[in-house]
C-alpha cells in the first residue's frame, strides 16, 4: 500500500512517528495505517497556517483601505462642490435666466440646465440604439475576426480625446455654418457610444448560453430570440452601462467650448437653431474665469447641479430597472 | 477493484482504461485495416443492428430518422463515425454509453444544434421524413421548430412560468387560445397542479426538477414531432427523475422521443430501443461508434456484441 503512493509517506512521517506509539497503546481501533498524520492535536491554526492567516489578514486591510480611500475621494469632492455651491444655490438660481451683462450679480443658470438635458438627451437617443445594436451584433452575429476587429475599432474610440473628436465634428457640422446643440450632441454621442457599446456587450456575454440553446432549439429566429430572451435578461446591465454613459457625456466640457459656446441668455430647446444651446460645463468654465468674485460662486453652483443631475439619472435608472426586473 | 463509473472509463489518461477497451475489441485486432466508414466491427458496418434481427417492436413503425453513415467532425477530430440507425415513431429510443462517445453530439445533430459549434462539420445523411436535415436549401430554424430538445441542465428563461411557456407559441404565431395551449403544455409535464396558482411569478423560482418539467412544457408548447433529451434528469434527485420518466412514458403517444443517458438502469426503465455507443481508439484516434442497436430488453439480456455485454453488466464504463 505505501509503495503505491510514492513519495508521500515522508511528507507525513513526523506525524506519523508521534502518532503511532500513542495509537497502539488504545489498539483495536481497527487497522492502523502507518504515516498517518495526528489527528489528536489542537484545532487552534498553528505554524504555516497562522502565517498565512496573517498574511491574508494584512491584505484584507489594505483592500478595505484602498477601498475606503476610492469612496473618500467621492465623498470630499462631491462635499467641496455642494459646500461652496450651496451659497448661490436656490430656487431663483435655477430658474432664472442670466444677467443680461456677463459677470452682472443674481441671474440663474435656467438656460443651462435645459440646454443640458438637451444636448445629453438627444446624445443619448443617437448613441443608445447604435451602441446597443454593435453590442448585438458583435455578441450574437459577428464571426471571431470580426467581432475582435470591431473591439479594437470601439476601444481606439474610446480612448480618443475628447477635443479631437470635438474639433472633428467642428469641421463636419459647425465651419461654414454654425454652432448648434445637435452638432454638440454628435459629439458627445460619439463620446458615449464606445462606452455603451463596450459595457452592453459585456453584459451580454453574461448572458447564459444556455438561454440561447433553450431559445434555438423552440425553432424561434435568432433576432427573436435576440428581442425576446437575450435583451430583456441584460435590460438591467444595458441601462447601468447607458447611465454611465450619460454620466460621463453630461461632463464632456471640451468638445463644447468648440461647438456649443455661443448662445442667447434665455431657455431654448432647439437644438439646429443658428446658435449653439447653453450648458452646464461650459458656464462652469466661463464662470471660474470670471473676474467678478461671485463667479466662483456661481461655478461651483452650477457644478452641484451637474453633479445632482447625474445622481438623479442613475437613481431614475436603478428604480425603473428594479420596477421592470422580474425577481424570485 | 475499478469502480464503473463511466467518467473514469473516459479519461484518456487512464492506461489500464485504454488496455481494457482493446481487449473488449469484438471486432478487428490492433493494426487491421477497419472499415472505410471508420466503424470497426460487423455490427455498425454496412447492416444497422435493427435490420439484422427482426424486431417486433419496429416491425411496420414508421421510422423518423434515418441516419445513414454518420460522421462528425469539430476542426481535424472525428468526434463520431459510421453511424448508421433509423428512429422510429412513437417509440423511447435510447442511447447509452460512456462519457466522451458521442452520444450528446449524435443527439445534437438530430436538430443541427451543433452549427454553432465552431469547427462542426458532418458527413453522410440525417433524413427526417425523408428530407436531409443538412440540405442546402434546409433552415435550422425550421429543423428545430420540429425537432424540440430538453437540456441537461434546466434552463429556463428569466420570465414567468406563463411566459416560459407561452414565449415560442406567441413568436411562431400560434397566439390563438394561448392560455389554453400553455395549460396544455403544462398539464402534459405534469407541472399544472404545482404551478396553476402562480402562473405569473418567476420561473427561476421553481424547484430543479419543476424548472425541467417547465423545460419539458415549453418544448412541447409548440407541438414538435420529436422531443430529443439530453441527460434530462441527471441534474435532479430522485424522486424528481422518477417523475420525468413517468412523463416520458405518456409523452411518448404523442411524440417520439430519443434520450441520451448515462445511466442503464433508466434506458432499461424508459426506453424501448437502446442504442449503445462507444469509444473505437484505434489507430490512436477516439471516435465514437455505434456499437449495437436493438430492442431495449435484448440490448440488456443478450446483446450481441461483447462490448455491449461489458458495459450493461457494469464490467467496464
């Protein structure tokens, strides 16, 4: 018996040696195998074990450290933003259009915040459908070449800077012409489409396979089963993916000092008027440049409600996802 | 000394495995030329086993599936070959034999479910009522609309029972009286009595053995010609397998069924028609063969080939 396991029983002998003298003795026990380890001894963690135990304790602390921090940062800048915004922040502030004269005292940023959910929205109704549909067709459709094609294509998009693709849509929508919210929100749509493209996909790998098989194998077309199973299991993770999108595509200040920088200082909603739509980012910009001190003010003012927008979006986002989920 | 446990018969890496199997040969010895189909004894070549002896069973029964010399490929290796069996109507067909021999990859080519595989390629004919499965002109998706299959694991979709039921009759427009085709479907797994008074609750909230009843009804929901079942009840305890073999006894009036299996006992309890496979690794390739196809009491009282014999008596697999 012991020659069949090779090499094992001198990984065992100490033990062994301790444990056979003290197994005799108590005999008829049934057979004892020699080399077997002690199994009399205490259960506290002794020797290699309570190193490891120490180790792993250490690394633990450094995660929830590491973690801690990345929450803190959220938590300061998020607190620097509304403590200094809170003294301008008020109902007139966010509805009242802005002085006539630039820089002038009281006036609110209305314009803005309309402007915003403009451009975002209209972003979002170009950027979802498409970042959804190459989602679709790289997970369900496409072959191996070029599905990872398409990845590396979608991965370049989205590590281009935002100015370049801001100066891009400059020379396609807006020289020879003019500014315009919709030339903004093509800009910020292509901003977020690798985003949503990318996120959705990886959702929909998570996707079981097993539902595609149990779909296929009721004789029902691909696209069906795509519509029907594929997409309402990966609702939830397509609209966190859409959401953070937005979220990042609400800040994007750069593309709209080029496209988005010139407009009237009332509400408007159109975006292909001859001008372009106010915005949050850009106001913060102009407004921590200004020479008037209650700029600074009003930036960081205009900065809570960006940050208040995008919190709103995700809430919005997560209940209606919980409403529609089914769950056991 | 060796347990028969099929999984273990399977590991290539088991040399006292491999020496076993070649002894068990029925057929040609080490090094002799086999046949061209790749099948290598007199059973699977030429003459299916059903046509040497005259069964009573099949005798005038309208066969399903004829499967003529069936080769299966994925990329350069041949996971089965030289197959050659008919299916009947209405009947229990079984296939039994070790892991790794093809049984679940024949299963799958019944309704092309293998396409996607990548690197999947067949030779010979599956006729279905006559029409080859894989002619040109065929879709898969008209393949499968009658030719269902139950999976190993149960997979129902993220939605309520209802509408795992009601999901495939609604897209193939079959919309008319759907309620009463999903009670239909339900009664038929017998799933109706748990299931009636929460009907639009979550699927995913049933038990094992619900979930694969509710897989069972969904395939039957749209009415096919044939049920294929993948292992259906290895996944379930007891008690829960014992149910979907009942449910097979009286689906089969209606449908035709072909299951895979590993377990013997439960051919032998389900089945009229078994279907042994095996692992031919000759020539240092590992295909699976049939190795004998026959009414299900013969296959397990007096098989004809030793192979067959080894494996129903637990001798090897």
């Amino acid at each position: 018996m012991t020659d069949a396991f090779g090499p094992l029983p001198a990984v065992t002998e100490p033990a062994g040696s301790a444990a056979q003298p003290m197994l005799d003795e108590q005999d008829n026990l049934g057979p004892v195998t020699p080399g077997l380890p002690d199994f009399s001894g205490s259960l506290t963690p002794s020797g290699n074990l309570r190193r490891r135990q120490l180790i792993s304790g250490f690394a633990g602390g450094v995660q929830t450290v590491a973690a801690v921090l990345a929450v803190a940062v959220l938590a300061i800048v998020v607190y620097s933003v509304v403590a200094r915004g809170a003294s301008v922040l008020s109902w007139h502030f966010l509805t009242q259009d802005p002085p006539l004269i630039a820089g002038e005292a009281g006036g609110g940023i209305a314009p803005e915040i309309v402007g915003t959910v403009v451009i975002v929205a209209l972003a979002t109704a170009i950027a979802m459908p498409l970042g959804i549909l190459i989602a679709l067709y790289l997970t369900e459709f496409a072959g191996r070449w070029p599905a990872s094609a398409f990845k590396l294509a979608l991965d370049l998009l989205n590590g281009l800077p935002s100015i370049v693709i801001g100066l891009f849509v400059f020379g396609l929508l807006v020289v020879g012409q003019h500014q315009s919210g919709f030339a903004a929100s093509v800009a910020i749509a292509i901003i977020m489409l690798p985003l949503i493209a990318r996120a959705t996909q990886e959702v929909l790998l998570l996707v079981p396979a097993s539902l595609r098989e149990a779909a296929d194998a009721l004789g029902v077309a691909r696209w069906r089963t795509v519509r029907g199973v594929v997409l309402p299991t990966a609702r939830g993770g397509i609209l966190t993916a859409t959401v953070l999108a937005v979220a990042r595509g609400a800040g994007e200040t750069a593309p709209l000092i080029l496209l988005s920088s010139l407009f009237g200082n009332t509400v408007s909603v159109n975006p292909f008027g001859n001008e372009g739509l106010a915005n949050i980012p850009y106001y913060i910009f102009t407004s921590s440049e200004s020479a008037e001190a209650n700029g600074f003010a009003r930036a960081w003012g205009a900065a809570s409600v960006l940050l208040a927008f995008i919190l709103v979006a995700s809430v919005v986002a997560r209940i209606a996802n919980s409403r529609s989920t089914l769950s056991r | 000394m060796r347990p028969a446990d099929p999984s273990e018969a399977a590991d290539p890496g088991a040399p006292n495995v491999r020496r076993r199997v070649r002894i068990n040969t029925g057929g040609p010895a080490p090094g002799t030329p086999v046949a061209p189909n790749g099948a290598p004894t007199e059973t699977s070549r030429g003459l299916p086993a059903a046509a040497r002896r005259s069964s009573a069973l099949t005798f005038g029964r309208e066969a399903i599936f004829d499967v003529r010399d069936l080769d299966v490929y994925y990329g350069s290796s041949q996971a089965i070959g030289g197959v050659t069996m008919q299916i009947h109507r209405n009947l229990v067909t079984a296939i039994i034999g070790p892991s790794g021999c093809g049984k679940t990859t024949f299963l799958r080519s019944l309704n092309r479910m293998n396409d996607s595989v990548p690197g999947f390629r067949i030779d010979g004919t599956i006729l279905y009522h006559g029409h080859d499965i894989y002619g040109g002109e065929v879709d898969a998706v008209e393949v499968r609309r009658r030719i269902g299959m139950v999976f190993q694991r149960p997979n129902p979709f993220p939605k309520s029972i209802y509408d795992n039921v009601a999901w495939a009759p609604r897209n193939l427009k079959m919309r008319d009286g759907l309620d009463e085709r999903v009670e239909r479907a339900l009664r038929a797994a017998a799933l109706w009595d748990e299931v009636k008074d929460r009907l639009h609750q979550s699927a995913l909230g049933l038990s094992g053995g619900q979930q694969q009843r509710l897989c069972i009804a969904r395939a039957i929901a749209i009415e096919p010609d044939v049920l294929l079942l993948d292992e259906p009840a290895s996944a379930l305890d007891p008690i829960a397998t014992t149910l979907i073999e009942e449910l097979m006894q009286t689906l089969k009036n209606r449908y035709t069924i072909v299951i895979v299996t590993h377990n013997m006992q439960q051919a032998a309890r389900v089945a009229e028609r078994t279907a042994f496979f095996s692992l031919d690794v000759s020539n240092g390739r590992r295909t699976g063969v049939l190795v004998e196809y026959d009414d299900t009491e013969v296959m397990f009282t007096q098989p004809a080939d030793r192979r067959t014999s080894d494996y129903v008596t637990g001798r090897f697999g």
